[in-house]
C-alpha cells in the first residue's frame, strides 16, 4: 500500500489548510503554533528543542478506517506518519523533516505519538 499517497488525500483538504492558518498565524514559526495550538482537542504538540526537535499526536486514533472498524493492523499507522511528514513538508518546504513512530494506538499504545526533527 502506498501510504504517503493515501496520506496526502486524507489531509491535503483537512487538516493542511487548518495547519497552514496556524502556522501563518504565528509568524510561520512551528515554535510558536505548538505553543499556541498543541493543546487543542484531538491533538497535541510539544516542542522540546526549539527550531528542532517536536512531539506530536493525538490523543486517541483519528482515523476514520480505524474508527469504522476496516483496518486494524498496525502497518497502517504509517498513513499518520506520511500524514505528519507531508503536512510539515508543506509549512517547512526548505527544512530537511524526518517524523518517527513512538507509539500508536493500533500498536498498543495509549495515544499516537511521533518524534520530529527539523533539519
């Protein structure tokens, strides 16, 4: 399955245009949106080395294939991964992203959770 694709059609038209906002928002600083929105309902963002290093999530899984009850294997929490990679390509297009799987729900884990580093 490609997953970045199946990424980018979930949340090109979503949650990217709500991002982008934000992000324009707060003078295009990924430091100063988390800071502002990382706390909202359904997610969650901290920033843990400035201009760097975040962790971003959800509290619960967000995803509507999930929540149906048509997926449940874990593999496909790489769609969120691709889903946090491409929404900060978009906002950092000069910026080098690599976003790593902590935990998700589907694996067991009590939120989904994924590290980002910001080169």
């Amino acid at each position: 399955m490609d997953y970045r694709e199946k990424a980018v059609r979930c949340v090109r038209e979503t949650v990217l245009p709500v991002q982008m906002a934000q992000f324009e928002e707060c003078g295009r600083s990924l430091d100063a949106q988390y800071r502002k929105y990382g706390d909202t309902e359904g997610f969650f963002a901290k920033v843990l080395q400035p201009g760097h290093r975040y962790e971003v999530g959800y509290p619960k899984c967000v995803c509507p294939e999930v929540q149906r009850g048509d997926v449940t294997d874990a593999a496909h929490c790489e769609c969120s991964r691709q889903s946090v990679l491409y929404i900060l390509e978009q906002l950092l297009p000069e910026k080098r992203i690599t976003v790593e799987t902590v935990e998700t729900v589907l694996s067991g884990g009590t939120c989904c959770r994924f590290l980002v580093t910001v080169e």
